[in-house]
C-alpha cells in the first residue's frame, strides 16, 4: 500500500523550499549581495510587476546581544543574513517566498487572499490508509531532490567571498536536517579553534518560536511536493509514556533482533542513512556538513543515562509549565529561571522552575531517552521521530499562548544570547522570518491541534483566568475599599436628600399663589362635592 502511494506520488512531485535559493548562489549574487530572483508568473524580480513585492535593503536589529558569544565577525550566521545577502525580495500584503511566489502561512489560493486552518492529528488517531500516506510523503521527501533550493558545504571565507561558490543538491528532508544542524554547530573561529556555546535556535527565548517555524516550513514543502495542501504533521503525545510507545514497526521503527542500537529490519526507516552526525571531524577541519550519507539511523530507547534523565515528562509537569507566567527571566539562557520556555525545552525543573544543568527533563527527557541519532542537537532531526515530538512541543507552547495572552512584547527585544531577540531574523531561513514574528497563536498561522480545540469552550476561562488571580491577591483591599466608597457614596446621598427636600419645600412655597381667580375657586368647590 505504501509504495503504491509513493509511486504515484514520484509521477507528481512538485519543487520544494528550504534554505539557500538555488537562484541566488551564483558568484554575481553572493558578491553583490543580492537574492531578489524573478517570479515566475510574470518574469519580474519578487513579483513585481504583479505587485507581490520588490527588491529592498535588509534592515537589521541593532539592539543590543547577550554576553554569551563575545566575538564579532567570525561566523557567517552572525547579523543573518547579511553576510551573504544585504538585499532580498521583500513581499506585499499576504505573499512570501525568496520571490514572493508562495502565500504566508494560514492563507491560499491565486492571490493568497482565503483562510484556512488545517488540524494537527494524534498519530494514534490516523486510520491506516492515513498512516500509510505520512510515511510514503517522507520517503518521498527523503528521495527527492530540492529543485529550488542548495546548502552550502564551505563557509563564505572559503568561497573567496563569494566569488567562488561552494554549493551542493540535497533531498527535501535531508535540508531540512542540515537546516537544524546549520543553526546549532558549533562557531568555527580557525585554525582548530572552536566556540561551543552559540545556537541560535536552542537554549533562549527563540527555542520555541524556531522550531514552530521549522515545522511549518516542514509542513509546507510537503504539501507541495505531494499536492496535498491539507497535509499536516501529527503529533506523539507523550504525557505520562512509561515506553516509547511510538516504536514499532507499525510507527516509527521497532528495535532490531541482535543489535538493539539499530532498527528493525522490518521497520519503515530501517535503510534511511543520516547526515550531519560527524561534529568533531567538522570541528577538526573547520568545515561544514556536505549533506553525504553516514551511517544508518540509530535509536535504542530506555537505555539511556537514567541519572540525567530518571523518566519521561508527566501531565503534573506539562501543566507546571504552563503554569509559569513568564516567557524569560534572567539571563535568557539554559540558566534561566521560572523560565517557561527554560522549563519546557528542559533545562530547568519542572517541579521548582529552577535550573538545573545536571538534568535533562521535558523536551530535552525526550531526546535523551532515545538513545542514538535523536540525542545529538545537531543530527536530531534525521530521525523522523522528531517531527512528531516537536509538533507535540509546539502544541504546549500553543497552550500557553491560549492560557496568558502575552503582548509580543513580552519576547525579548534585546540581551538575549546572539539570534535570539525579537527582531533578529531566524538563521538559516530565506525568505526571512524575525523570531518575534511567531510569537503569536498558531491560529493566526492557519493551524491548530485537535486536542486543543476540544478545550475551546474553555478559552474565555482561560482568558480571565491571570486577572481573578490577581484579584485574588488584592481582595482585601478591594474589599477594604468597597467599604469605605459604599459608606462615602451613603453620606453623600444622605446629604444631597436633605438638601434637595429642603429646597422642594421652599419651591413648594413659592410657587403656592396668594389668591385663587374665581373660576379656579368654582371648580375646586365643584370637584369637592363631587
């Protein structure tokens, strides 16, 4: 069944999107700097001529960065992405794209201008036809080269800056792996020197926000490769697991009979090779990641350092988090504390909010707990298992959202560590996209889950919910309060009566005539004896 799927789909896949446009890697471009390839429904550079959009400076955020990267100008990630481009197609109204030819997330059609929210599904909750489909669209992502887009395998140094290209093709999932990888490895400073302690998508406030992007434009390409613009990713659920209940040969891939390491041979993954695993030999030649195969994917769930990772997140846990009211606190990294996104990526406890760097909890439990390709930052992302736990991630994030109602303001506009404050674009996406920009309910992106939206009629709760606590605080006061304005507005009623009747009966004797006309008089006497 499955291949049956995949093979009418391979007579019908469409051009994909991810990372460096494939129209933009020419030595012209990388040395004038500039990405504003044409569109082409009318030929015109970003859709112009269509009124999509136009080709513009790139204005950057100069606020200031945290101290936890104190080098300028030696990575090419660093003010992304003006190291490569300081000039790209800057989209109109609902368009996006590297050449505003693709419609902004939550909207469809022609000119972009139909809503539309797509539901992401419990993978539990998929019939077989409907699993059988999601695994057939990532074997044909996983066999499908980008027509759009090309990683690069050399920094912008080594490409003479620019003037020699260093650019390789990719499939579909595996770019969005180097994707991951990209935004996470290590600074490479020259010679064999290294600086571990920069990711731009991991460990600050754009955790979140990045990776909902990430699966969005996951989302995306698939629905374009395959036609199917009702696709979503599902989610695995994992609150309260005792195993991962997830690995099987049904799902995602049962363990192999004699090496528990590998998958099994009757698993849908078990011949996938991985990319990007190889860090230090990265490291020690001050290269990048070409995007070759290197190994099988591995996973060996349970087996892992239970010391740093004793079990898997709880419900009690998921909702300590969400009852954490700030976003970020302190110094906005893995130290933070009473952090919600601190606490939900793992790095603090989700018992007290404090951090704590000896355990790994939430979503980092999660990654430990797999044991192989999924416990590497970097490679992670080779395992197909990391869609489906993100999406589960995404959807707590979404709950929080719901539940305190955060002005984007409350991300941070500056001091985070460097990529991470609101304005800084997301490293390494083209069409570029700030970090503050996904700081927002999934619903204005046109998605949701399915578990959330059967708490819906709970949302307007959730909504009073931070101001009855803060009622609650001050009910003494306000009572207090109350007390004191009731006994005021009396005294002052009491008055204001005592004036008024007093000058009723002053009018009332004013207005009382001397002496009656006799027709008045006659009348009087007529309706007494009647």
């Amino acid at each position: 069944m499955i291949l049956a799927v995949l093979y009418c789909l391979l007579w019908s896949f469409q051009t994909s999107a991810g990372h460096f446009p494939r129209a933009c890697v020419s030595s012209k471009n990388l040395m004038e700097k500039e990405c504003c390839p044409p569109w082409s429904g009318d030929g015109s550079p970003c859709g112009q001529l269509s009124g999509r959009g136009s080709c513009q400076n790139i204005l950057l955020s100069n606020a200031p960065l945290g101290p936890q990267f104190p080098f300028t100008g030696v990575d090419d990630r660093e003010s992304w992405p003006s190291i490569f481009y300081n000039r790209t197609c800057q989209c109109s109204g609902n368009f996006t794209g590297f050449d505003c030819g693709n419609c902004k997330f939550g909207f469809w059609g022609p000119n972009c201008t139909d809503r539309r929210l797509l539901v992401r599904r419990n993978i539990f909750d998929l019939s077989a036809p409907e699993k059988d489909k999601f695994f057939a669209y990532l074997t044909l992502a996983k066999h499908t080269i980008s027509s759009d887009y090309v990683i690069p395998i050399g920094t912008y140094g080594q490409m003479k800056n620019g003037s020699t290209p260093m650019f390789s093709d990719i499939n579909i999932y595996d770019l969005f792996v180097w994707i991951h990888y990209y935004v996470s490895m290590d600074a490479l400073l020259g010679g064999s020197e290294i600086w571990r302690d920069i990711d731009f998508a991991h460990e600050a406030p754009a955790f979140l926000p990045w990776h909902r992007l990430f699966l969005l434009r996951w989302e995306q390409e698939i629905q374009k490769l395959t036609g199917d613009e009702n696709f979503t990713i599902p989610y695995w659920d994992w609150r309260d697991a005792e195993k991962c209940d997830i690995c099987t040969d049904e799902y995602m891939g049962g363990q192999h009979p004699t090496n528990p390491n590998l998958l099994s041979p009757a698993s849908f993954f078990s011949s996938w090779q991985i990319i990007c695993s190889r860090l230090e030999e990265y490291n020690s030649h001050q290269s990048l990641c070409n995007g070759m195969p290197e190994g099988p994917l591995r996973r060996n769930p349970g087996n892992h350092d239970k010391s740093r990772t004793p079990r898997l997140p709880s419900s009690a846990d998921v909702e300590f988090c969400l009852s954490l009211t700030q976003y970020e606190s302190g110094s906005m990294d893995k130290a933070a504390n009473f952090s919600f996104r601190n606490t939900l990526e793992g790095f603090a406890s989700p018992l007290t909010g404090i951090a704590d760097a000896s355990q790994s909890s939430m979503h980092n439990a999660l990654h430990i707990y797999m044991n192989g390709t999924m416990s590497q930052v970097q490679g992670s992302a080779n395992d197909p298992i990391f869609l489906l736990h993100h999406a589960f991630v995404d959807s707590i994030f979404e709950q929080w959202l719901r539940r305190h109602h955060p002005l984007q303001e409350v991300y941070p506009e500056a001091n985070a560590p460097i990529g991470h404050n609101r304005e800084s674009y997301m490293v390494p996406f083209i069409p570029l996209y700030r970090n503050g920009d996904f700081f927002i309910s999934s619903k204005d992106l046109g998605y949701d889950y399915s578990y959330l939206q059967d708490s819906d009629s709970d949302s307007f709760q959730d909504y009073i919910k931070s101001y009855l606590e803060q009622a609650g605080r001050i009910w003494s006061w306000l009572l207090g309060a109350a007390m004191v304005g009731a006994a005021l507005t009396a005294l002052l009623a009491g008055l204001v009566s005592l004036l008024c009747g007093h000058k009723r009966k002053q009018l009332a004797e004013e207005r009382q005539p001397l002496l009656m006309e006799k027709e008045d008089y006659h009348n009087l006497l007529y309706q007494s004896h009647l």
